[in-house]
C-alpha cells in the first residue's frame, strides 16, 4: 500500500482523514480519503501500489476495459458514450482549430474515441495498459496502441492535441504524465482532461456511495480549484473548463445502486436530472469537468 505523510499536490503535512469510502464495484474494501488543510486536495491514502492494483480492475464489468460486459450499466455507459464520441470529436477540432491533426489519447481502452478520430481523418495513437483493450482496438479498429512504458518512446512535439478521458485520476504518478504531455504537445497544441469533481453537487449528496470516487480505482479527487493547482505547477494553463452533461446520469444511477436503492434507475435519473439543473446556474459543480490546457509559454 502506498502511504503519503504529506500532500502530494502542495507537500503540505497538513493533512487529515476526510471520509472512508467502499470500493462498492468490487472487493468491498473500505478506504480512507485524505484532505489536505492548506491547499484542498483530496486523495486516496494507503491505496494499491502499481504491483497490486491490477487485481481492482479485473472484473468483467469493467467496461472501459471490455467491450462486452453485460448489465444495465454497461448498456447505459454505451449509450451515453456512442452519443458523446462525434462530440468529443467535434470539441477537439473546435478548440484544437484543426480539421484535421495528429492525437495521442492516452488511457486509450477499447480504442472508440480514437477510431471516430481516424475516421475522421486524423492520424492517431493511443496507450493503454490493460492487455485485453489494446488488443481489441487493434483487431476491431486497426489502431496502434502502445503500452504506457513505452509513451517516452514518442517522440517530442509529435501531437496536436494529447485526451486523457478520465483516466488522470488512475495514475500512480499523474506529475509524471504530466511532463510527458508538455514534452509531447506541439507549440500551439491543446491537452483535453475529463475529470470527476469531488466538489460537485452529487458529490456532496451521495458522500460515500458516490460512484465516481470509485476507490482504490481512483487515487486522485480532483476539483477545479486543485486541478488548477496542479496544472499550473505542471506548466500548463487552463484556458476552458466545460461540464460534461450526461456523466451525471450515469453516476447517479450508479451512487443509487450503491445505496441499496431497488429502483436505482429510476431514482439516478431523477436526482441526475436535478442534479443537472443545478449546474446549469454553477458549472464549476458540474459532476464532471472537461479542462482545455495549453502549454505555458516560457
């Protein structure tokens, strides 16, 4: 298990337990959330080194990393995410200001988003660590899909935009993709990092049966204020944030189920639904967040 003595964002010894949360997909084990007093960064203590952790993700419902798990959840984070994939698509040609371009989606899974992308004209690569998903983004997409040890082979200045699609929030050393990103982006290019925010109005309902702290999945719980932090100590700005609107649902169906509640489905839609119209008036406690990072200037 990895132990922090002090905050991994600030370095700050100003740290306490905050909130013991389940791993409520798999194992059952609880883990402890710490808070960090001087800068607010949230973070899973005593989680999974990288030697251990793989067993938290082998599962068959783990869709990002298995294209045929079955179930209500599965089926309703296909929907959602057939029906976001051309928009992300769209997104990054917007703020990228590129029809087409080179892009490196790191976490890459089942390989979806970086198909849409080569359909869409441009040249593409991706990282994934799980042995099964490269696989099948090179068999079903004719994808080239490197392992995550090998991302310093890539060379420098080689990508237009570089998404990660919640998949910081998994790294055992986020500082360090972090330089790898700056070191891959071209002058100009633009970073696309979706993240949960622990900060958001359904974080702040569900508490501990809140899905999208998924521990020990999740080591890092991000909020605008300490993502702003650790963009800017990793020589990034933050040029946009945008809320994606339909993650809600998904996490909220999700939270209810954890809670025991037998009509979770109807039960995450409603509170989604009012959860959604909340963030209309506050985006900044939108259930999830898309950053929109440049590489600052030297």
């Amino acid at each position: 298990m990895v132990h922090y003595y002090k905050c991994p964002l600030c370095n700050s010894e100003d740290t306490g337990a905050w909130l013991q949360v389940p791993d409520h997909f798999l194992t059952g084990e609880k883990f402890e959330l710490v808070r960090c007093s001087n800068c607010g960064f949230l973070f899973t203590q005593d989680h999974p080194d990288i030697e251990e952790i793989a067993r938290y993700y082998e599962s068959a419902d783990y869709i990002s990393h298995n294209d045929s798990a079955g179930g209500i959840s599965a089926s309703i984070y296909r929907i959602t995410r057939e029906f976001m994939l051309k928009r992300k698509r769209k997104m990054v040609c917007r703020v990228s200001g590129l029809d087409k371009g080179s892009i490196l989606d790191i976490g890459s899974g089942t390989g979806h988003f970086l198909s849409v992308m080569k359909n869409g004209g441009w040249q593409v690569k991706g990282t994934e660590i799980n042995d099964k998903a490269r696989e099948f983004s090179k068999t079903e997409f004719g994808l080239e899909v490197l392992p995550p040890v090998n991302i310093g082979s890539l060379p420098s200045a080689s990508f237009d935009a570089i998404s990660l699609w919640h998949v910081l929030e998994h790294f055992q050393d986020p500082f360090t993709y972090a330089s790898e990103i700056v070191r891959l982006l071209k002058p100009g290019g633009v970073c696309f990092i979706a993240l949960p925010n622990c900060s958001s109005f359904d974080a702040g309902f569900y508490k501990e049966f809140w899905a999208a702290y998924d521990v020990p999945r999740h080591l890092w719980h991000f909020t605008p204020a300490t993502f702003k932090l650790f963009a800017e100590k990793n020589g990034f700005i933050i040029r946009s944030v945008r809320a994606l609107p339909l993650d809600v649902f998904y996490i909220s169906i999700l939270s209810e189920k954890y809670k025991g509640n037998r009509f979770f489905f109807l039960s995450g839609i409603i509170r989604g639904f009012w959860f959604a119209i909340l963030s209309l008036c506050k985006r900044r406690n939108s259930s999830s967040l898309i950053y929109f990072l440049r590489k600052r200037e030297k």
